[in-house]
C-alpha cells in the first residue's frame, strides 16, 4: 500500500498527498528502497537497536555480521551401524573374488573387521593371494567350507593393521624425478611376512584334510559358453 502524508496542518485530513502513488493495485511507482530513503528511516534507529539503560555490551558480541547468510551444519541423527555379515558367509568360507587384482580366484574367509570389510587369505602358498581385506558385495560365497574350529585370529589383524603411510607426491630429489620410470621399490615388511606364513600355516593344515580342495583353490573361476552365474549352484 501507497504511504499518505498530510501537507498541510491547516487542513489536517483534507489534502493529502501519496509519497508512493500506485501504478497498479499492490504495485507502487517508487521501489522500496527509494520509499526508505525519501522516509529518511536510515536517520532513525530502532528501539530493539538502543541497548537498554544501565546494560552493557558483551565483550564477545561482533561488530559485523555477515552479508550473506551463514548456513549452520545440518544436523544428522543417523548413527553408524556395524555391517551386517551375510548368512551364507562365515569363517572358513571359501569365496570366489568378483574384482580386483584378484579377481577370479577362490580364497578362504577368516572373518570380518571391525569395518565390515571381510579378512581373506588365499593362502599365498596355494594360489598367490595375500592377507587382504574384501567387500562381501564383490564375493561369491560358495558351499565349500574349511574346517577353522582351532584357528584363533590375532587381534592385531584390524583395518590400521592393513593401512598404507601417506607419503608426499613432491618427495625425493630433482635428479630422481627426471629418471625414466625408475622407481624403487620398498621391501616388503619382514613382519607382515611372517604373519603371513602363521597364518597360512593353519590354513594350509585345515586344508589338507579335505581332498582336491587344494587343487580347487588354486584353479582360477570363470564361466565358459552358454554358461550363466544365476543359474549355478556355488
């Protein structure tokens, strides 16, 4: 709506003049901006403005405020749920890899980390695979089963346990940056090795005391002609 003023004193309520004449309903010619600054409101202060009589200003109220405005975080009320294992997996399950540098092969569960990510060992003795941690989405679970009642896993055997060290891209020196392509190599820890080797050593026995499942964990997994993976029993 249009703002009226009075003109005169004389004749209050008589001549009355719009600062904002109206150029359709609802639509004034002048914009609000323009309004505020004939109004001269930028001379007033408001009262919620005027600190009160005998108050202080907080020494930690800021000066300025943001010209945009600051989204605050939203607030998540989901927790973290541990990953639920598949039924059909267990301890001494052997599955079959479906992606990775691995991918093919049949390894033997051990069990699940505190991350959801399932603990498998080929063993590397058997088939090359390493201790290493896998998705249970990208694993077929067979009904072929290692009997691991004795097996005790270290408790030292958690994601940190599989975790690489960060290293700078920039690291090294100009003259080792300029070779071609050569690179060297780090060796491989003596401790990991020798976990490896305990590992491997009770899986290895387990194993032999099932016939042909040696030979069935080194064979490589793949589906020749006409063959389709919903239609197999693993």
């Amino acid at each position: 709506m249009s703002t009226v003023v009075v003109t005169s004193t004389e004749n209050q309520g008589l001549v009355l003049e719009s600062r904002n004449s109206d150029v359709s309903p609802y639509i004034g010619k002048l914009s609000r901006s323009k309004v505020y600054a004939k109004k001269g409101l930028y001379k007033r202060q408001p009262k919620s403005a005027q600190p009160a009589e005998g108050a202080d200003k907080k020494a930690d109220e800021p000066a300025y405020y943001p010209g945009d405005d600051v989204r605050a975080p939203k607030i998540s009320r989901k927790s973290n749920k541990p990953t639920k294992l598949r039924q059909t997996i267990t301890p001494g399950t052997v599955v079959i890899l479906l992606a990775g540098r691995f991918r093919g092969k049949r390894v033997v569960t051990l069990g699940q980390l505190p991350s959801g990510l399932l603990l498998v060992t080929g063993p590397f003795k058997i088939n090359g695979v390493p201790l290493r941690r896998v998705n249970q989405a990208y694993v077929i679970a067979t009904s072929t089963k290692v009997d691991l009642a004795s097996f005790q896993l270290d408790s030292k055997f958690n994601d940190a346990y599989f975790s690489k060290e960060k290293t700078s891209k920039r690291s090294g020196t100009e003259g080792e940056f300029f070779k071609d392509g050569e690179k060297e190599k780090k060796a491989f820890p003596a401790e990991k090795a020798a976990d490896q080797k305990s590992v491997d050593k009770q899986v290895i026995a387990a194993v032999a005391g099932v016939p042909n499942l040696n030979k069935y964990l080194s064979a490589t997994f793949g589906l020749s002609k006409g063959q389709f993976p919903h239609l197999l029993k693993f």
